[in-house]
C-alpha cells in the first residue's frame, strides 16, 4: 500500500520512516520514495490505521490530514526523526 506523506526531507528522515513503521505489527517491509513524499508499505489491510497513525506520530502525516497548528506539530516531530535517522548512519 502507499501513502502520500508530508515532511519528508532527507535521507535521515527516510531512516526514521523505516525503522519506525518496522515496528508497526505486520508490516512486512517499508520503501520511503524521498524525492516524491511517498512511502511504500507491504503489510496487510488490517494495519493500515496502525501505519496512518505511526507516519503521523513520527511527524508524517498522509498529505492533507492535518492543518493548521496540528501541521505545525507535524513538522516540528518529523524535524526530530530526521535528526534521528541521520545520526543512525542510515542514509
């Protein structure tokens, strides 16, 4: 399944992405597309509000789901991922 998502960045942030959603129960696999905000996930249906939920915690929400100061906070978490996955090496 793919999810058009907000913030990402960087390398770092695509880190982040993976490792994060990794951790969501069944998911299988997870390809962050940089370039295009796009992440890939191969899980099945049953946890796609578990991985809605996990991109938006992490700070990347699906495009269009937040607004206002809740966008803000978006932005500012995905900030601190980024940073997460850049120290990790994970480029």
């Amino acid at each position: 399944m793919k999810f058009e998502v907000e913030n990402i960045k960087c390398g770092g942030c695509a880190s982040s992405i993976r490792k994060g959603l990794m951790q969501v129960e069944g998911v299988e696999s997870a390809e962050v597309d940089v370039e295009n905000g796009a992440v890939e996930v191969t899980a099945p249906e049953s946890a796609t509000d578990a991985i809605r939920e996990k991109l938006a915690h992490m700070g990347y929400p699906e495009v269009g789901s937040v607004s206002g100061l809740r966008s803000a906070g978006a932005r500012a978490k995905s900030f601190a991922s980024c940073a997460v996955g850049r120290m990790s090496g994970d480029k």
